[in-house]
C-alpha cells in the first residue's frame, strides 16, 4: 500500500470513529378496538442497521430515578419489575417495528430497549410508556395512552360519547393538577397530545364526566 493510500485509509477510518452513533430511541403509539374490544401497541425502533432491540417491559419506572449503568446506558424501568418481552431486528436503515396486543383488558406498562449490534450494547436514551382500559357497562368505554420521554409527549385517547368531557389529571406526590381538559367531538376513538414531563411515581388520570375511569402509574 503506498503513502496516499494508507493517508486515506486513516483518515476515513478517523473520521468513522469521530461520527456519532445515532441514538438508539423508541416510540410509540396505542389505538383501541371497539369490534374486537382489544388495544394495539405500535412500538418504533431506531438504531444501527441490522442491529437487533431487546425489548424489555416492565410495570412501573425506578423509584430512585434513572439508574446509570457503566458500559450501557441508563436505565429507566424498576429492575425488580422489568422482564425481557422480546427480540426485534431493525432494517437497512436502522428501524424496526413490533406490533402488540396485550392479553388483558386493562393495563399499563413501561418499554425500554437494548440495542445488540458490532458496537456493543447499548441502552435506548429514553422510555415510553403505554396503557389502555376497556369497558363494556351501559356504554362502551376505551381510554388509552402513550408516552413518549424523549419528547415529553404524551398522546391520550378516549372512547366515549360525543360530547363527554374528559380531564387528563397529573398526581404528582399527592397533588392533583389537570393537564388536559378535552371535550369529545366525535363517537369514535378520539387522540390529542399533551407536553408533560413524567417522573418516577407519578400517576396519570383520565377523568371522564367527573368521574376517574383509569388511571397509569409511572
């Protein structure tokens, strides 16, 4: 190899390992089932091309906040909680989906991934959050939401009568602060965002008609 080779062949290999590896995140979103009474969880992966995503799942956040891990990451979910759901591999371009549905009418949870690829291991830099409650009484009810902590969106969604006004309430150490009030324009499942940032212990309500019909615990 002569002199202009192995000068270029340096370069492009410093400048390889001067790029920033992208960050390895996830999204979500939840919709409702009103024909088969069931919910759907969309989970979005990005990453590495042709990396693989551990997803974990677990039932609430660390209660002493995020845990650093040397070598992975940080880690958002209480390790007393949190168990491996399953292995998803991302495309060419570094993105992967999986599609969920919970066996169980009513529940909540908390998504974190670990990424699996020729640079290690590492911790997705954020969580989401899912959760929905469904039930058939005298009319028939879907609440469902999705948060996302790395923009600190948290997209709700409420089946109910047309007209019904639906409070979305943060419990934060004891104190009630509503979020969101929405008033219900359609009689189909019904979605909008909220910007909040969700902490470790707290707890989303959803308000329908003044009375709670669900609530998620972080």
């Amino acid at each position: 190899m002569n002199l202009r080779s192995t000068l270029c062949t340096t370069a492009v290999a410093a400048l390889v390992a001067a790029a920033p590896l992208p960050a390895q995140t996830l999204s979500g979103n939840v919709t409702v089932s009103r024909a088969t009474s069931t919910a759907l969880y969309t989970i979005d992966f990005t990453g590495n091309p042709y990396e693989s995503a551990a997803l974990f799942v677990g039932f609430q956040l660390s209660p002493v906040g995020p845990l650093p891990v040397p070598g992975l990451g940080t880690l958002y979910i209480d390790p007393s909680t949190m168990f491996l759901a399953t292995m998803v591999p991302l495309d060419g371009s570094g993105r992967g989906t999986l599609l969920l549905v919970p066996p169980v009418p009513s529940i909540g949870v908390v998504f974190q991934a670990a990424f699996l690829g020729g640079t290690g291991v590492r911790l997705s830099t954020s969580f989401i959050g899912m959760q929905h409650h469904i039930a058939a009484n005298d009319v028939w009810t879907a609440i469902a939401s999705s948060y996302n902590a790395r923009t600190n969106t948290l997209r709700a969604g409420v089946w109910e009568a047309r007209g019904s006004i639906v409070e979305v309430v943060l419990v934060r150490g004891g104190v009630r602060t509503v979020i969101s009030r929405h008033t219900l324009q359609t009689d189909s499942f019904e979605t909008w965002d909220i910007n909040v940032a969700i902490q470790a212990g707290d707890d989303i309500e959803f308000e329908i008609n003044g009375a709670v019909e669900a609530t998620h615990h972080y």
